[in-house]
C-alpha cells in the first residue's frame, strides 16, 4: 500500500511588534527540530540581541531531520509587555 504525499509547507509564523523576523538554511546540514530549536535561540542572541519568541522548521531531509527554520526574535521586556497588554490576566501570574 503506498500512499501520496502532498508538498511541505512550514508554518506560518506572526510577528508581534517590535520583533524581528529571521530564517536559517543550509541544504548541507539536516538537524532534528531540537537542534534547531537551540540553533534560532543563539541566532537570535547573536543576531538582533533578543530572545526567540517562535520558531517553524523548513524543508525536511530525513525522518527527524530538517534542512532549515524560520524563527521570531523578540526583545525579552517587549514579550512581557505584549503579553500583559494583550493578556491582563497575565498581571496577576506576572506580579505574583
């Protein structure tokens, strides 16, 4: 039994304000969704001096492998901020 396989296709990602879009790929590396996980979050620290917010894997090259990502960086106290303005249940968690 075969069955078809439709296109990949990543997931979209917003990008609240005050962050700062940003992708890696490299068709010569194939990394499992964890590596890069930590390859964004250094990407973003080195790259815009900010914390990842979101991340989506791009095309994949092996069964847990993939050949890129996508990523959101967003400033750490504008995160807080965007959550508590959009969220003011958060104010409670936040200040306790």
């Amino acid at each position: 039994m075969s069955y078809a396989v439709g296109a990949f296709q990543s997931e979209a990602l917003r990008v609240p304000e005050h962050c700062q879009f940003d992708h890696v790929h490299d068709s010569t590396e194939c990394k499992t969704y964890d590596s890069w996980n930590r390859t964004t979050s250094e990407a973003c620290l080195a790259r815009h001096g900010a914390t990842l917010h979101r991340f989506s894997v791009l095309q994949p090259c092996a069964i847990d492998g993939f050949n890129g990502a996508e990523f959101v960086c967003c400033p750490t106290e504008g995160i807080t901020t965007l959550c508590l303005e959009k969220h003011p249940a958060f104010v409670f968690l936040y200040n306790s």
